[in-house]
C-alpha cells in the first residue's frame, strides 16, 4: 500500500461552468527550527563486545561488532535518562533557537520508537516539563515515528487544527540490547541490536509563504511486521523480561528495504521532476555503514549528498534524520531542498521533499553605545554567506554575517559606520541578511558606530538575497 501526497494547485473543477474566482495561494507548512540532543557517555563497540562475551561466556572474533556494522561508538542513556529526557532537552533547545516559548506551542507530538511507559502517552510527561500547554500524543511507527510526526503536524497545519505544532523524539533503544545472551544463537537475534545508540530531536513546524514540506510518499509491507521488533508490552506479552530486547532477523529486514525500497524514490524524483543535483542534502535512516552502502549504491545517490552519522552514533532508530537536519540546518540556503527517507520496522518506508524557506529569527537592535537601551525589534531571516558581506556586531561580540543599507541619504558600504547617515524619527533601515549562525537565538544586534540614538517609529524592510525583492516588516518598539 502507498499514499503520495503533493502540494500542488486544486485539480480543475468537473460539471459546468463556474466564476473565475481569485487566485488563492494554497497554505504551506515548513520546518522552522531543529535541534537535538545527545547523551553524555560515549560507549565503543569493542567495549560493548567485550561486555557481551563476558556476561554471555562467549568467544567472539576480535571486533566483531565494528568491523560488521561500521559502528565505533554510539552514545547511552544514563540512570534518570529517559526517552522523555531527550526529547525535552531537544525540544528547548529547538524553541530556544526560533525565539519562541513553551506557551506559543499548540499541538505537541511526542514521535518516537521509545516511551517512558505504556501509559499514559510520553507526550504527556514532556508537556509537564516542559511547560507548554498544547494539546498532546504520541505517534509511534518504529524508526520513522519522527517523519511520520513531521507529516502529521503539517497536515494539522493545512486543515486548520493547529498554528504552530513542535515533533520532539527521544530514543532510549540501547535498553533493548541484550548484554548477557544465554548462548552464540540468541546472541546472532539480537545482533541487529547492537547497532543501537541513544539520541533526542525536535522541530517546530509552522505555516510558511513558500518552500515548506512539498512532497510526501509512503509505502508500507505489513506482511513483515514478524522481521523485527520489540515483542514485549503489548497484550500479545504484557511481562517477563525475555520479551523487551529486540529481536529480528536483518536480512530478511535489509532484504525488504533493497527490493521496495528504491522504487518508493524513483517515484518521488520522478513526480517532483528531480534529480540528485536537485537536492543539496540527502537525509536517510542509518542502520550501519554497509546498509548505508548498499542504499547508496542501489539509489545512486552522490556520497556527497549523504549527512553519515551511523560510525559516530549508531543506529538511533526515529532520531536519526532529525539529528542529521540539525547538523547541516543552518547551512541551508533559502531555496535548497532537503530529501528524507525513513525507513522503519514493520515494515514502512517513507520520503519528504522539504525546501528551506527563510527562517525568521527575533532580534533587537540595541543601542550602539552599548547603554541596553531598548531598540527596534526586528525579524531576520538567515541565508548563505554572500560574496563580500557587511558586518553588524552584536553584544555578545560575535560578528553577524549582515549587509547594512541606511536610508535617507546614500546607502553606507557594507560594514561602514552610521554617521554619515543619521538615523532619524521614521529613517527607513534596510537589512539584507546574508548569513546567521543556523539553530542559534540570535542576540541584540549594535549598529557599528554612530552616535544616534535609535528613535521610535522606525521602519525595517528586509531584503531576500534569493528573490532581490524588499519584504516589508513594520515593527513596533518595545
């Protein structure tokens, strides 16, 4: 069974004529801030092997586990760490990035493989947290339970359910590994185990003018539900401890991926009319680097294309395609498509196209004389790096990648002071952002010299590097 989803214009009416209405632009959802979250202890496979062989009184080949998954390390869980730990970690982090509070959050979905309990819903205990006051569930569909998240809370958006929803996984997976196999047999069904890491994302997806979420496929083989899992739980095996470690057989889950898989994105590029060059990242769930090979060699894609993250962090189940979206979030540029392919027990395979749009992030332009005076606040939007960009200094005393243009009198140079061009009662300030720190709040930012003060009543207008058009954003003071 497949479902494809597009965000395309309404399909012409049938029956007879009907008056030409206006032309309504059709809402979109968009990613708007990423984060994510790792926990502190650093565990490598041979430490883990070796951990294996001693409780399980095994013999096994030197390396084993690292020369047959591509893993060296992977990060675990702590005591008093839990899956509802990451995904609140995560979750502030993300909100803390778009500026943004628990309070401004109306749908919060809790999108992972792992839970803190079987009830009520982990949504619930990372609300409490958190603070917010939205409402809350769970999604769970194994290792794409986060994009399947994602495409829930876009589809709330564009039915009207909900503004601004925030998609927070955490992945406890490691406490399903069985460190102590009674012998080599259940050792080699709960190999796929192994692989496991522990890990946290979160996003917050809102309403965007364009770019957003454009494409969604998914393609799903229930008859190979039996292939791998968790048997423990649920009302097929409520208790006994025997039932909470993973088990599975890889091939036969490996197997299903390399037959379906490839053909769920020949069908996306195909109906989107992209190809590889079209995509600046490519982001895929990771089980171990000869998978990761394998997937690269059947799809084609450039190595380049690929966010690796398996050798470093193992097998993070749901997490994975949200902590590879953090790492290369702020070097996006506005316009470039981002494709994720989730692949997830069960046996679910699913692809997003999503293309960044200019993420807003608040900021206040304070006083240059460095008194805290209040200033203007302001919505900056990030994109990449120009050729030559101006520089306006923020109070941190980190440099902020931005062209400054004052209005009236001639523009300044870029990075040039202030005084030439006074800024007055109702002065038009133009910023064309060329670059800021991706996934970070952005600080006050200090007009480089000039001794004016900033009155009240000034007006901003923003330009956007991709379309060398002015957006106007008319702000009040604080």
């Amino acid at each position: 069974m497949s479902i494809r989803t597009q965000d395309r214009g309404a399909a012409a009416c049938q029956g007879g004529a009907t008056p030409i209405q206006p032309s309504v632009p059709r809402p979109r959802a968009g990613i708007t801030a990423v984060a994510s979250a790792l926990p502190g202890e650093v565990l490598t496979s041979d430490r883990l092997q070796r951990e294996v062989a001693r409780r399980g009184g095994l013999t096994l080949p030197p390396t084993l586990l690292t020369r047959a998954t591509g893993i060296r390390t992977r990060r675990i869980a702590g005591d008093g760490v839990y899956a509802s730990t990451l995904a609140v970690d995560a979750a502030r982090r993300a909100l803390d990035s778009a500026g943004l509070g628990p309070l401004d959050v109306d749908l919060l979905l809790f999108a992972s493989a792992s839970r803190d309990v079987a009830e009520p819903a982990t949504a619930h205990i990372v609300q409490a947290e958190l603070g917010t006051r939205a409402h809350a569930l769970d999604v769970t569909n194994a290792c794409n339970s986060f994009v399947n998240g994602i495409d829930l809370a876009r589809s709330m958006i564009l039915a009207g359910r909900a503004r601004r929803p925030l998609v927070v996984t955490g992945e406890t997976p490691s406490r399903a590994v069985r460190t102590a196999p009674a012998d080599f047999a259940e050792f080699r069904d709960g190999f796929a185990g192994y692989t496991f890491g522990d890990a946290g994302a979160a996003v917050v997806v809102e309403a965007v003018e364009r770019g957003g979420i454009l494409d969604v496929d998914t393609e799903t083989h229930s008859e190979h539900w039996e292939a791998g899992g968790i048997p423990g739980g649920g009302s097929r095996h409520p208790r006994g401890d025997a039932y909470t470690y993973f088990r599975g057989d890889g091939n036969e889950l490996r197997g299903v991926f390399e037959k379906v898989g490839t053909a769920v994105i020949d069908r996306t590029l195909h109906r989107t009319g992209m190809d590889w060059d079209g995509f600046a990242k490519v982001l895929v769930h990771q089980v171990t680097v000869p998978y990761l090979e394998r997937f690269a060699e059947l799809t084609g894609v450039p190595a380049g294309k690929l966010v690796v993250t398996v050798p470093e962090l193992g097998n993070i189940a749901s997490a994975t395609i949200g902590v590879q979206l953090d790492r290369i979030f702020g070097e996006l540029a506005p316009g470039e498509r981002v494709l994720f392919v989730g692949l997830g027990g069960g046996i679910s395979i699913m692809t997003m196209v999503w293309e960044n749009a200019l993420n807003c992030i608040r900021c206040n332009i304070a006083h240059s004389d460095g008194s805290g005076r209040p200033g203007l606040e302001w919505v900056s939007r990030t994109a990449r790096d120009a050729t030559e960009p101006g520089t306006v200094q923020s109070a941190d005393g980190l440099d902020r990648q931005v062209q400054v243009l004052l209005c009236p009198g001639p523009p300044a140079r870029p990075g040039s002071t202030t005084t030439a061009n006074p800024i007055t009662e109702g002065a038009l300030i133009r910023l064309e952002v060329h670059h800021l720190p991706g996934g970070e709040r952005c600080s006050p930012l200090v007009l480089t010299g000039g001794d004016d003060e900033l009155a009240g009543g000034l007006r901003t207008e923003l330009y956007d590097p991709a379309s060398l058009e002015p957006e106007p954003r008319h702000e009040v003071p604080r």
